[in-house]
C-alpha cells in the first residue's frame, strides 16, 4: 500500500497547486457519455477521477474502472457512498470515509470495522478521509441513506471546529461536500474558515455548476474541486472547470 496519491495532494498543497476531480457516478453516468468524458477529462488535463454514489443499483462499478483504465493513466479514487460495499481492486486508491458531520456511529468507525480485513489485504492506497456534509438547501441523498443531519451552510465555525477535529484525531483529508446536485454549493467563506484553520488537504464538492465557482472556492482555499452533476449534463465543461482550477496558484505569501 503505497502513499503516491496522498503525497502528491500534499506535495500539491505545499507549491499551492490546485486539482481538479471528475466525479463519475457508476450507476448514473451513461455509457455513451462515459468514453467522452474520459477524452475530455485527459485533454483536460484532470488530476483524479472519483468513482462513488450513494447506492449501488446496476452493478457498473468494475466495468466503470476498467473502461477508464483501458483508455488512461488518471488516478482512479473509489468515493464510497458505503465502506462496505463499493469496492474494487481496479481502483488505485480508496477515500476511506468517517462522516465527521454526523452522529452515526456506523459511518464514523462501524463500516470501517467491517471492511478493514479485506483492506488489509487490497492493493488500494487507503486514504482516511474526514467527511463533511454541508447543508446544500435540498435534501440529499447522503443525508437520507446516512440519516444524519449536515452542518447548516451558516455555521463556518461548526464546519471549522469539526474539520479541525478530524485532522486532530489524524485524518489525512477533509472532504467538504454540500451533497450530489446540491441547490447551493459550499460558500467560500466556510471554505475560507476551514482552509484557515487546517493544514491536510481540503476537498470541496457537490453543486458546482460553473468555471467561476470553481475558481473562487481555490481562491477561498479549497485544494481540490471535485464535480459530477454538471460534467454529467455537459461533459464540455470539464476543460474549462479544468483550466479554471489548474489557473490557482497559491503562493505562501497570499
Ligand atoms: C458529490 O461532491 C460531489 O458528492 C459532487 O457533487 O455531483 O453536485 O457535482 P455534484
């Protein structure tokens, strides 16, 4: 189990570089959209793929990996709806989830229990991962299978105190999620509190929808972007999130 994933995110953080995340829901994503995502996502020059959703229906999740595989060298992160299901091989690494944000003991340590043997044994790369759901001003699907309640979109100092509590216990991310579709996405003064106060890298996601919300949550401080809905809509967008992401550079003094 090598570290090569995780050191690049924080070598990444540490010259302020910026990484961008198509999030592919295996259940979701068509087929035919699949191969142009893939060809978009390389011209793209995209850091990461994430592979996850909150449930598994149909089954697509290996022949997901190994049509991405077949066609390039981009990262292949599996992002659990689930730590005890959803998991495969295929994948390069794992964000091994704790859902930091809520109260349910079987997503802060339960499921782990259950999955760590096979883990154990798995070449994935294993990634602890402080999960954070934001209020996103509609209920979500994480919230509902999860049944815990996310941080309201107001509380920067919830959000603050919880994700430093996660670095503390030793987490190796922080992963702020206003949930798949999300009406508002996470505000870039939350994200500016979180950045502020913590030094592992910070995932931002769920309903980013254009290039300049992109753009202004790395300036708030987020180091990677991760998007699904809308590239699932219009996969052309991912160049131009893509570029917008990749345009941050943040250096020590800023
Ligand atoms: C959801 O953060 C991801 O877990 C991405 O959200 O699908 O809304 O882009 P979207």
């Amino acid at each position: 189990m090598e570290h090569q994933i995780y050191q690049s995110l924080v070598d990444s953080k540490e010259k302020g570089e910026k990484k961008f995340v198509v999030l592919i829901d295996p259940d979701k994503v068509r087929l035919k959209n699949m191969q142009s995502i893939i060809d978009l996502s390389i011209e793209a020059k995209v850091d990461y793929f994430f592979i996850g959703g909150s449930l598994v229906v149909n089954n697509m999740l290996d022949h997901c990996l190994e049509t991405i595989k077949k066609s390039c060298d981009i990262p292949l992160i599996l992002f659990p709806g689930n730590n005890s299901t959803q998991l495969s091989y295929k994948a390069d690494a794992l964000l091994f989830l704790s859902l930091i944000s809520g109260r349910n003991a079987d997503l802060l340590i339960g499921k782990h229990v259950i999955s760590a043997p096979y883990l154990k044994m798995s070449p994935l790369e294993i990634i602890s991962t402080g999960y954070m759901l934001i209020d996103g001003g509609i209920p979500t699907s994480v919230s509902y299978i999860s049944n815990t309640y996310p941080i309201p979109a107001t509380k920067d100092d919830i959000s603050l105190c919880t994700a430093l509590a996660g670095e503390m216990l030793g987490l190796k991310l922080i992963y702020m999620d206003a949930g798949s579709g999300a009406k508002n996405p996470v505000s870039e003064s939350m994200i500016d509190a979180v950045s502020s106060a913590t030094k592992i890298p910070l995932i931002v996601g769920g309903g980013i929808r254009t290039p300049e919300k992109a753009y202004k949550n790395v300036k708030a401080g987020a180091d990677v972007i991760v998007v699904g809905n809308a590239i699932e809509k219009d996969p052309n967008l991912i160049k131009e999130m893509a570029a917008a992401v990749h345009e941050v550079k943040v250096t020590s003094e800023t």
